[in-house]
C-alpha cells in the first residue's frame, strides 16, 4: 500500500514550507525515520523523517516550492509501518495542533541501523558512486579537499553521492567517476545555486557565471535579466506569517547597474530572505534609537575567571558571558517592564514573562533561540539552556518554539572583536541590547587612572514605546547589576 | 639484503665502469676534488694514518700529505671550528665527524658561526662537514644518530642525505665545489651494501633536487637515505596487489625540493612519508605542511608517516628492529592509504 508524505506544522503559527532539499529520489528505499526531506519555515529550517518504510514512490512538490501544511509532499511506495506510525502521514488533521510530525523530526534518530550500512558498495569499475543518496544533513560527508575541489568545478552535489572509499567516503576514482560519466548529472540541479565553473579556474578568477541567470550583455541593452530564480516561489508575496508585508527584497537603483565587471550570482537561501525580510521589515516599522553605555566587567571577569574551572568541572557545560548579560538585562526589564513589551496598534502589550532572545550566528545565516523564563533561571540555568539551544541552533535540532515568544533580544557582536554594534530590533520585541568586545581599557577612577576590563553595552529601542528616558535607566540598571555582582557561581 | 641501485650513470653519456660501493663513491669524491683543488684539505679523528673509521680516506694521507689531510684531537668542535677558520682563509675543508652523533658536539660551532656568518659579517664558510650516520648496524643509541633535522632547522646551512653511491659522489663532490657550508649524512648500513657503475668522468649532482625513482599513478612515497630503498622494495611489491607507488628520493633536505613533491603529489593525491629520523619534528611533518599549505585542493587523502619511534635507537637487535621503519611498516600505510 502507498502512504503520503505531508508538509508536517512546525509550530502553531506556522502555515505553510518550503521543501529545501529532497535526501532521496524517487525509487530510493527509506526507512522509517530516515531523513526524507529538508524544509525552511519562517522560524526554523528542520530535516523531515519518512514516516514509513518502503520506496519513494513520488515526489510532488519541488524543491524550492512552498506549500501549506498538510499537503501531500510525496508518496511512499509499499509502506510497512503506517500503521505503527499514525503520526503525520495518513491523517491530514488539520491545524488542530498536531505536534507528533515535530516530535517526529527531532527525536535525535541516527541510530546504527538506520545507516545506509553495507547494502551498496559499488566496486570501483562496476557502478561508482552515482548510486545511493544516504545523504543525510548533520551526517558529514566524508570527501577529500581534492573530491571537494573537484566537486565544486563541475557543479557535483557531494550530498547525491555515495562513495567507495573507507567507511563510505567520497574518493577521487568516484568523483572521476561521475565527471566521466556525464558531468553533474546526479546533482540536484542549478536550485541550490552551484556555480559550474569551468575545471581550472576557481570562483575569485573566472570571469563568466556559467550558468545562472544571464545578465545584461556589457554596453546594455536594458534588458534586465531574468529575476533570480527566488527560493520561495511560493508567490512572491507574504511568505512569513506574522511579519508585516514589505517589500524585502526590491531594488533601490535600476537593475542593470547591479551588473558590471566580473561577478558572480548566488540565490539567497531562504534563511537569509527571512532575515532580510524581517530586517526590513522592523526598520520599516519601529523608529529605532540607540543608547551606549559602558560597563566594567572587572569583577564578573575577575569572577568568572577565578569559578570557570570549577564551574565546568562540577557543571560540564561550559561557562561564558553571555549569562551574566541575561541576567542583567532581567533585571533591567524587571525595573523597566515597558522594554519588555509588544506594540499592537493603540496597546502595548506587556508581556508577564520574560523571555530572552539570543542571536546565534551560523555559518549559513543567523537565529535567535529564546532562553523561556530567563527571570526563573540561574547562572547555571541560564548557561545550560544558552549553551543548549546554540549547538542545536548550528545543527539544525531547534524546535520551532524554541524560537518564539521572545520578549527581548541580545547579541554579541563582541565575539567577533566589534567595539559596539548597534543592531536592528527583533520584532514583536521593543528593545535589543549589543553587546561590545570586553577588553582592558584604561580608566579614572578616583582621579587615578586604572586597568579594568570594559565593555560598551548598546541599547536599540522602539521609540514609539520607550523613551530616552527609560532607556537610559534601563541601562543603568543592567551596568550597575554587572558592576556590583554579587551572586556566587558555584 | 641485495641492492642494486640504478642511478642516473647514463645520464651524462659517460662511460660506466666496474661496480662502485656507497663507501668507495665517497672516497672517490674526496679524492677527486682534492686532486681538482689544492684548496680542499680533510680534517677529522683517524682519517690520515688510520684511514678513517669507515676507511672513507684510506689513501689520501699518501696521496696528499699530512698539511691536506689532518688528524684531530677528540674534539668535535675544534674540528669545525678549525674547518670554519680554515675556510675564512681561502681553505675549503671536508670535516668529518668519526660518527655523526658527535656532531651535536660541535653544534654550537655549526648553528652560531658556520651558518650564520654570511649573514652577519659577510663570512661565507665553504666546508663540509660529513659523516656517517644512521641506524640498522646495532650500533645502539650512540652510534645510530640521524640528527638531520636538527641542522634543516638552521638557515644558512644545506643538507644533503644521498641513497645511491652515484648521488653520494656526484653531491659529495657539488658540496665541496658550494659557497655555503654543507652538512653531509652518508647511511653507514648503505656503505658496502649498494653498488653502482660509475662514470669515469667529472661529474655532480645538484643539491636542492629530488629525483622520481619511479614513478606511478596511485600514492607518492617520499623517502631518502637507507629508507628510500626500503621505499622501492615496498613499491614493487604493491605493484603486484595492483597499487601504483611512485618513490621520490629527496636527496637534499635543506633546500627541500617543493616543486618535484608538489608535481607528484598533484598526480597520485596521496602522499606517504618514510624516513629513518624520529616521528615528532622529522621532516615528514614539514612536508605536511607544504602541500596543506600549497596543494590542500590536491589532497585525497591524509599525509601519513612510516618512521622510527620516539625514542633513542636501542641497542637490543630486536628492539632496534621494532624501532625503526621497515618494509612491512611501508606496506601498511601505503595500502591504508591506497584504499583510503
């Protein structure tokens, strides 16, 4: 019997996803809970299992379609276990808050058996490579840097690959393999945006985008070209619910000055077109103001030095910063509500808990998990969940609730070196504090000039709601918390 | 162990004669070179009456008289310090160390003054400080040194550790000819185990060239000295499990010959390293960093080392056996590596 595959509800307020990226063709074997799918909502990127066992029979929606939730995404061939399972396939319930397909996803399932295991061990001659996709997001691909070389050369997508080497890597002879064999052709196609270059070349000398969207040829004759084939078809309009519809992604100058010299195009994940349209839109909506203050973090480094070892040794998780500003910023809010609020037309919405928004950088992008009830919460407390949410933040393990209900946001451009940053509200919020590198600075104290290791704490605020006036006290408040720490660690 | 080495005797078109030993390839050098220049001389422990340890100057007291070929006290460093004073004066001395383990006795002479006076008062140094080295001979952990890497650290010097009798003479003979002073390892298990024709004629070798001693498709090993041969018997018996290893004999560690490893590895894209010198700091980990740093998009697979232990050569046979880099060591990295 054939089950169906649907777009699973990541969440409760979320309507609809994009498939990113299909693990496996029609006609592959799965196993239940083997990875099927990839998909991108306006909260979390997720890799969807299958539901069942049997043979991918059909696959219905494309990658880079985006499609309401429960719709039949694909069918799975001779399914055993449907009924075992009666989580997301069969029953297309709908809205009602079905959380078993999420539950699904993230149960942590690579268990032995579900690898791919001996079955397709191609001998080097006979069938290379091509075969299989165990493909699995999370699970490495073990390549070379030649293989990889290689593989961006010729437009290969490693993920398609199986290969013959120890343990299943990608060698050389597989990679010859395929090139021999009629260049990228198990590659998922130009959606992902892989750029064939020609073979010698690399990305910094080549002078012509191979394939991608044509630009205008040099002297212009104004024809602009084709419109990046946008990740998110799904009609161009407001793909995110619960963001305000603004026109992201227009241009500010006509189309054709974008393209000169020698460039080269790249379609933007959907990950960074969220982003862009949520920075548009809260630069559009929220008149932003900013306030610097500075903050000697001599005593919670003196502190956080002399307990670090002890704290990690006795807590096995390890100790940052980053803690020490919620808890400040807690504090802060908890003199200062109206900063830990939502603007909904006339109203101001106070929010009762306080929840904390924590920016993660990523290699492929940005997130802000939400550390819940940050109010409830210890050093310890907060470092765990902190330390928690930010690896499975990079290895795509967040739930997407987990990125919800923030009431107030923090981020570091400090750990990349920056002196302060002044960064754009992360709405419904109202403020969101940036925080500066930590470094020894010299300053007066008693008329005396000392070392102490400073820090510039900014404050980006949503003037319709808050006025200098508070947002100066609030930082006041988070400076003196930090400053007079009191607080053991351990 | 039968060895027979094919150096590149033809080369040149000279004409080959009777089979020449590594020992006798050294002896040949000094003598030649002596006879070419009044100004190279010989300076070390027993070379003149006694002949040397190895009888590498046996002869040369007789031919050229006790002002050219001058027996030392035990002093390692009066030896290169003498070479080097000689050497200011229009001298070109050949010093060796009896074995080469001493030479760290006259490492202060070598590191400070020899390498760096041309850089610092404009005193080149033209001397040679040669010696036997290397481990196989349970000669224990006095008399097995490799210290090579020691002196590849110091710039201003060379560094040449040939494996065939025609590489050791014709370098032998270019190191006496060089403006920079240049530290020369002869493997003392190579002395009378190898045996080439030789051409009659004047000839050298490069220093600072690697040479392909056959060549293949699959992996590259690289290797010099006593291990370059070990390298060749492992290469032929993979060949018959069907695996292609083309051996490269480094010859000359200091300058290293980036080109000729860089050229084969952009070829097989496997590189295993053999040496005889201990694992941690030896030049296996030197040319790691070469192709990571120059040909990373070449590698397919990890730079792997077969050679000694971290340890001082023991002197229990079995024990020297177990430390040091051998055939069956070669076999297994190179098919772990093969199948990578």
């Amino acid at each position: 019997m054939a089950a169906d595959v649907v777009m699973p509800q990541m969440g409760e307020s979320i309507f609809e996803g994009t498939i990113t990226k299909w693990l496996k063709k029609p006609g592959d074997k799965v196993e239940r809970d083997e990875p099927l799918f990839e998909i991108s909502t306006d909260k979390v990127d997720a890799e969807i299992p299958s539901p069942s066992a049997g043979v991918l029979k059909e696959i219905k929606v494309k990658e880079g379609q985006t499609v309401p939730i429960n719709t039949v995404v694909a069918t799975i061939d001779g399914a055993s276990g449907v009924a075992a399972t009666p989580a997301p396939a069969a029953t297309p319930a709908p809205a009602a808050k079905p959380e078993p397909p999420k539950q699904a996803a993230l149960t942590p399932t690579p268990s032995p058996a579900a690898r791919p295991g001996p079955v397709a061990v191609p001998t080097p001659q006979a069938a290379p490579a091509v075969a299989v996709a165990p493909a699995r997001e999370g699970a490495r691909i073990h390549s070379s840097p030649l293989v990889r070389r290689m593989a961006k050369e010729h437009g290969i997508d490693l993920t398609s690959l199986a290969g013959t080497g120890a343990g299943g890597r990608i060698s050389k002879q597989d990679i010859e393999a395929v090139i021999a064999g009629g260049g990228a052709a198990p590659s998922t196609g130009g959606q992902r945006g892989d750029l064939a270059a020609p073979p010698t070349g690399t990305a910094a000398t080549y002078s012509e985008p191979a394939s991608v969207p044509t630009p205008p040829s040099r002297p212009a004759t104004v024809a602009p070209p084709p419109v990046a084939p946008a990740p998110l078809a799904g009609g161009g309009g407001p793909a995110a619910h619960g963001t305000q519809y603004v026109p992201a992604l227009q241009l500010a100058v006509p189309r054709e000055r974008l393209y000169f010299g020698n460039y080269e195009v790249q379609p933007l994940s959907v990950m960074r077109t969220k982003i862009a349209e949520h920075m548009v839109a809260s630069v559009h909506v929220s008149p932003h103001v900013y306030s610097v203050d500075e903050i000697d973090m001599t005593k919670v480094a003196a502190l956080r030095a002399k307990s670090k070892a002890e704290f990690e040794e006795r807590y096995e998780t390890k100790l940052t910063f980053m803690p020490f500003f919620v808890k400040a910023a807690v504090n802060g809010l908890r003199a200062f509500p109206t900063l830990n609020a939502s603007l909904d037309g006339t109203n101001v919405v106070l929010h009762k808990e306080i929840n904390v928004g924590i920016a993660v950088a990523l290699d492929w992008g940005l997130i802000v998990p939400v550390v819940k009830n940050a109010d409830e919460k210890n050093i310890l407390g907060i470092q765990r969940t902190l330390n928690d949410l930010a690896e499975r933040a990079r290895s795509k393990k967040l739930r997407p609730e987990e990125v919800q209900e923030g009431t107030f946001s923090i981020t570091n451009p400090g750990v990349f070196g920056g002196l302060f940053g002044l960064p754009v509200i992360s709405q419904p919020n109202v403020g969101i504090i940036g925080l500066g590198a930590i470094e020894k600075r010299p300053v007066v104290i008693n008329d005396s000039i000392a070392i102490r290791s400073m820090c510039y704490v900014t404050l980006s605020y949503d003037h319709r709601v808050v006025d200098g006036a508070i947002a100066h006290q609030f930082l006041h408040k988070v400076k003196d918390t930090l400053e007079n720490w009191s607080e053991p660690l351990v | 162990m039968p060895m027979k080495t094919n150096g590149a005797a033809k080369a040149n078109g000279s004409q080959a004669v009777a089979q020449v030993t590594f020992l006798e390839a050294i002896r040949q050098a000094m003598y030649e070179e002596m006879e070419r220049d009044p100004a190279v001389v010989l300076i070390g422990e027993d070379i003149g009456v006694y002949g040397g340890a190895f009888k590498t100057s046996e002869g040369l007291l007789e031919r050229f008289g006790w002002e050219r070929v001058i027996d030392t006290p035990i002093s390692e460093s009066a030896i290169v310090g003498a070479a080097c004073g000689m050497s200011y004066l229009g001298l070109r001395p050949i010093a060796e160390m009896q074995f080469i383990d001493f030479i760290v006795c006259a490492f202060n002479q070598i590191t400070n003054f020899v390498a760096k006076g041309h850089y610092l008062w404009n005193a080149p140094a033209p001397i040679v400080i040669r010696g036997p080295s290397g481990g196989g001979v349970h000669g224990g952990p006095f008399h097995s040194a490799n210290p090579e890497m020691y002196f590849v650290h110091t710039p201003g010097l060379k560094v040449i550790y040939p494996s065939t009798p025609y590489d050791a003479k014709g370098l032998l003979k270019a190191a006496v000819r060089d403006n920079n002073p240049v530290l020369f390892f002869e493997h003392k298990f190579l002395y009378r185990r190898v045996k080439e024709e030789l051409p009659v004629d004047d000839y050298t070798v490069p220093i600072g060239k690697a040479v392909v001693r056959r060549e293949g498709k699959h992996l590259t090993i690289i290797s010099y000295a006593a291990m370059m041969h070990t390298s060749l018997e492992a290469a032929a018996e993979l060949e018959k499990e069907g695996i292609d290893a083309e051996v490269i004999d480094l010859r000359t560690l200091l300058p290293l010959d980036e080109e000729t490893i860089l050229a084969s590895l952009r070829k097989t894209n496997k590189c295993l390293v053999v040496h005889e010198d201990t694992k941690t700091g030896g030049i296996a980990g030197e040319i790691a960093a070469i192709l990571c740093e120059r040909a990373f998009g070449d590698l397919d697979g990890p730079l792997m080392r077969v050679t000694a232990l971290d340890t001082p050569v023991p002197y229990a046979p079995s024990l020297e056996e177990y430390f040091l880099p051998n055939k069956e060591k070669v076999l297994h990295a190179a098919r772990t590596l093969a199948k990578y």
